[in-house]
C-alpha cells in the first residue's frame, strides 16, 4: 500500500473528470489510499473510481461537518480550516496526482513539490518553475503512466523519508 495525493479542479471539463475517474480506478486496483480535498469535480471523480475499484478515499473536507463531502468518499474528515487544508491533502500523500485546477492546485503543487514529494501531471495542468524545489514535475500522457509512475517515487519518497530520519533518542 502506498499513499497518494489527488488534487484537481472543482469544476472540470468532462476530459479531466473522465481522467480522475479513470485514475481512481487503477489506484485501487494498485491498493493505493486515495487523499484529497473531498469535495466536486476532480475530488468527486478520484473517489467515484476509487469506490468502483473496491479502494480507500480520505476526503480532508475544508469545514466542519461530514456533509460537505462528496457521496463516493471511503472516510470523510471535517477539517474546519477552510483552504489550510490544501497543506493536509498534501501531507497525506506520499506522492502527487494533479488534473486540472486552478488557485488551489497550483498552491497544493508548490506545497508538494517544497516538501520534496514528486507532482505527476495529467491533463492540462499549468507549472512555471518558480526556482529551485525539492521534489519533482513530471507530465504523464495516461492515467496507467501515472499510476505506475506514482507507485514507483511513493516507495523511492518512503525510502528516503525513512533514510533521513532518526527514530532513535
């Protein structure tokens, strides 16, 4: 199992929800937990994909209740932090998907790619280096690439989280 951040678009056109759709599903075929912002649009479809695929989805929801969160969701949780909680969906992946978007996908970019996680980009998803980052922009021309391409830097940043970290007093 590995985790994996997905970050898109509330409003997408029809190509991009079909994209995160589609990537929910090879996500849970690969026993990936699915984090995102758990509301419309890109949320919505990674979760529907994920659910049809018999996989995990955590919704980190921007207010207080359950409500808020779209109906495909595995675990919702109510943050109440409003768009803080784009630092959260970030966190809880190991690794990056982002479709689409606007303001809020570009600043959960910038916060994955600061921490060093790796950012795979489907669709039509806009990058401007804004100088030098820890992680990594990578474009994927299908949702298959990107999901192998997710598993693969998930376990390199495991690796090298674990690598760098002292658990010992």
């Amino acid at each position: 199992m590995f985790n994996v951040s997905v970050i898109g678009g509330s409003h997408p056109d029809q190509k991009h929800y079909d994209l995160a759709y589609e990537t929910g599903k090879l996500l849970a075929r690969e026993k990936a937990i699915v984090v995102c912002g758990g509301l419309t649009g890109v949320m919505e479809a990674i979760a529907k994909g994920v659910k049809e695929g018999g996989g995990i989805s955590v919704g980190l929801l921007p207010g207080e209740t359950v409500k808020q969160g779209n109906d495909f969701l595995t675990v919702k949780i109510p943050t109440g932090i409003g768009f803080a909680r784009n630092f959260l969906v970030i966190r809880g992946g190991e690794v990056v998907i982002a479709i689409d978007g606007a303001s809020g996908t570009m600043s959960e970019m910038y916060f994955a790619l600061s921490s060093g996680r790796t950012v795979l980009a489907l669709g039509d998803v806009l990058y401007e280096n804004a100088g030098h980052q820890n992680g990594h922009f990578i474009r994927c021309s299908d949702p298959e690439e990107a999901v192998a391409k997710a598993k693969k830097h998930a376990a390199e940043f495991r690796k090298n989280f674990i690598s760098e970290t002292n658990f010992e007093g």
